[in-house]
C-alpha cells in the first residue's frame, strides 16, 4: 500500500516518521512540498503519485492565534481538508484525518461520544469542525475522522515541552486545574493508527468517526504535576482556575473522549496517560 502523509515537520508526522524508518511506500510531505491550501498543486500531486492512503497530519494548530487568522484557520484546517478529499476521490485513495476535542463546547460531566453533537467555542475549533463536515459530505471516499486531544512528543512544541522549559528557569508558577481532559502521546496514536491499517477485519466506510486519547483522565496541573514528579523536578506548582489564567481563545472545561468505539473496533487498550508520559520524559530526558 502506497501511503503519502501530509504536514511533516509536525508533531504527529515526525512519531510516524520515526516508526516506519525509511519504507519506499511511505511518502512524507511538509507545507513546502505540498501545500494542502493549494487546490491546484494538491490535484496535480496526487494525480501522478501513487497513492492509495493519504494521512491528513497538515494542520492550522496555534489555538489563540486562531482567533486573530480566522481566514488562515478555516484555508488550512477546512479548505485543505477539502483539497485533499477531491484528489483521493479522483484517485480512489483513502483518507485518515485528525481532528480535535475542541470542537465539543465543554459542558458534558461524561466523556464525549462520537455522536455527541460538536459546539466549538474557538476558532480553531470551527475550522477543524468545518473539516470534518468535508469529511462526512464526501460519500465517495473512504474515510476516518481521528478525534484526539492534548497532543504531545518529543518532536514539535507542545505543553510537555514547555513545561520542562518553564521548569528550568522558574522556581514556582501557576497551572490551570479547571480544565479537564486526557493528554495524548503522538507515538501511541501513530503506533494505533498503524495498527488500523493492519486491522484485516475493519470495514472502510466513508466517514467513520473516532475517538482517541491516552486512557485515564486529568486537568493540566495534573498534567503538569506529574511532568515534574517523572523528571523529578522540584517546581512549586500553584493551581490557578481558567479566570485567573484567561486565554484568547476558550477552551472546553471538560473534553475527555470516550475511547470505546476505537477500543472495541480495533480491538486494543490504550495506554494510560502516566505510563506514556513515563515513557516520553524517559526518551526525552534520557532517565
Ligand atoms: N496539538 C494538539 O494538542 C492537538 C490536539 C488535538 C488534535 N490535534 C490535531 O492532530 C493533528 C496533528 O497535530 P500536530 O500537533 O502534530 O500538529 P503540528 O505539530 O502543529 O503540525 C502540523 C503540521 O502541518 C503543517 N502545515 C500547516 N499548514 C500547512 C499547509 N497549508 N499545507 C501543508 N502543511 C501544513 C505545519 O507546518 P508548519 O509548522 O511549517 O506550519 C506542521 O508541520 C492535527 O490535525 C491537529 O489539529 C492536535
């Protein structure tokens, strides 16, 4: 099978990367080699490539940011995903996209299923939203809608990464605790989004929803918490609620996602959010 994947230099692409070594079937794209916006670029692209599988990692990812480049949010995260669904349905490849637990508004007390009707209260959030509803419209092309959240790894900037630089030159700050949800680890969804396509049984339909995140849940002074416990950093750490620590963009104050559908499907347990933080800082720290 001949898979191209799009947004290298990301997070998420570069665990993929770095799971299949060099496999002459797999093709790695950056914003410079395919630049997903482009309509034309992307149909000429994909017209001479063989392809049977794209994997959408290409995404406008800087929240806060969002709300000031709306247009640029909504080019990237819904036009690109548009681009992309017209050259797999012209060459009848399939399509694995990612998108995100903002596009829920927060209030559920329960982990949100994937018929949960989305409600985004940030831009990113519609603009991912707005991509997945290309998805789903698009009958012609097979295709899974990858929720995930909290995305971090030891390539790319994320909020492991920032807080182990916050921790190296402050003694004491103040993390939000209101907020709750489930942190994933890039390697691990790469690894299961391997395992899906190895997955004999599975059916392909087109836009097959679902969730995925790192089991067990926590806020991000949990999160935070248990980086500098693992890295055994001694960092004073001061909870501070989302009105002491306003963001430009709002955030869900609950956005855990219920796994089972990918769990039962793929028949797999995800790991718990500890162990593969453990596992990350150990890799990053060399512990
Ligand atoms: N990060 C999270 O916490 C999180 C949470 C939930 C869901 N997700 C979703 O998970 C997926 C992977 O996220 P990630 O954290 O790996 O993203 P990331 O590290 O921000 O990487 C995204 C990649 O897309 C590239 N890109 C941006 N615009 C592009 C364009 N027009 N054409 C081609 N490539 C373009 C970026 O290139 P440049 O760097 O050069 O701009 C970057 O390499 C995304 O769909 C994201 O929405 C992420």
């Amino acid at each position: 099978m001949k898979v191209v994947v799009t947004g290298k230099g990301g997070q998420l692409v570069s665990e993929f990367e770095a799971l299949k070594g060099f496999d002459p079937n797999w093709t790695f794209l950056s914003e410079k080699d395919l630049d997903i916006t482009n309509r034309d670029l992307v149909l000429s692209y994909f017209n001479t490539a063989a392809c049977d599988l794209v994997i959408n990692c290409a995404a406008y990812t800087a929240v806060d940011k969002a709300e000031d480049e709306k247009e640029l949010a909504f080019k990237v995260n819904a036009g690109g995903v548009k681009n992309l669904l017209e050259a797999c349905e012209l060459i009848g490849a399939k399509l694995i996209h990612y998108s995100t637990d903002y596009v829920f508004e927060g209030s559920s007390k329960v982990p949100y299923g994937e018929l949960d009707t989305p409600s985004p209260n940030s831009v990113y959030g519609l603009s991912k939203l707005k991509g997945e509803e290309y998805v789903l419209e698009n009958k012609q092309v097979k295709s899974i809608i990858i929720r995930t959240s909290w995305l971090y790894s030891s390539f790319g900037k994320n909020f492991v990464k920032t807080m182990l630089s916050l921790g190296e030159r402050k003694s004491e700050f103040g993390i939000v605790a209101d907020q709750i949800g489930s942190p994933t680890y890039a390697k691990d969804l790469a690894q299961d989004t391997l395992n899906i396509l190895s997955h004999d049984n599975y059916q392909w339909i087109s836009g097959d929803i679902f969730h995925y995140s790192n089991n067990g849940s926590c806020s991000w002074f949990d999160f935070a918490k248990k980086i500098f416990e693992y890295s055994d950093n001694e960092v004073i750490l001061k909870s501070l609620s989302t009105k002491e620590y306003p963001t430009k963009a709002i955030r869900p104050n609950y956005s855990l996602l219920d796994k089972s559908k990918f769990e039962n499907t793929f028949n797999t347990r995800i790991r718990n959010w500890e162990t593969s933080l453990f596992e990350m800082l150990k890799q990053e720290l060399a512990l």
